[in-house]
C-alpha cells in the first residue's frame, strides 16, 4: 500500500485550471462534471484514471483502467 501512495499526486486548482478547456471538449457530449478528472490527468500526463464511471469509457482521450485490469497489471 505504501508503494501505492507514494504514487499519488495532489494537484491545485490552479494546474487543473490550465487544462479544463481542453477536458470540457472531451467531456462535452458525455458528462461535464466529470472534467476536472480529464484535467487532471492531462496535466500530470498521467498513464490513464482509474474508475468504475462508465461515462469515462466513452471517451478516447485518457485511458481508463478498471479494478481488475489494475489486479491484472499487478499479476493478482
């Protein structure tokens, strides 16, 4: 668990801000609120979110990982 957490990164408003336009055309046809998500991980560059959102699936921009491709990737 330990090594999860170090992976887990705090982001400001602000970082968030900078790609929310970007994440609101993605998101526009599917579910605005869930924006801030896309945002967030364009502005890490983040390998993908982990969600069971099924409204995230219908999108192509981000990759979304589920619980078990997770457990797979992990070999359990």
């Amino acid at each position: 668990m330990n090594s999860f957490l170090k992976k887990i990164k705090l982001l400001g408003d602000n970082k968030i801000d900078l790609h929310i336009q970007e994440a609101n055309r993605i998101m526009e046809k599917i579910d605005l609120k869930d924006s801030p998500f896309i945002a967030a991980a364009i502005a890490i560059k983040a390998d993908g979110i982990w969600t069971f959102d099924k409204d995230f699936d219908k999108q192509s921009e981000i990759k979304i990982f589920t619980t078990e491709n997770l457990l797979k990737m992990i070999g359990l």
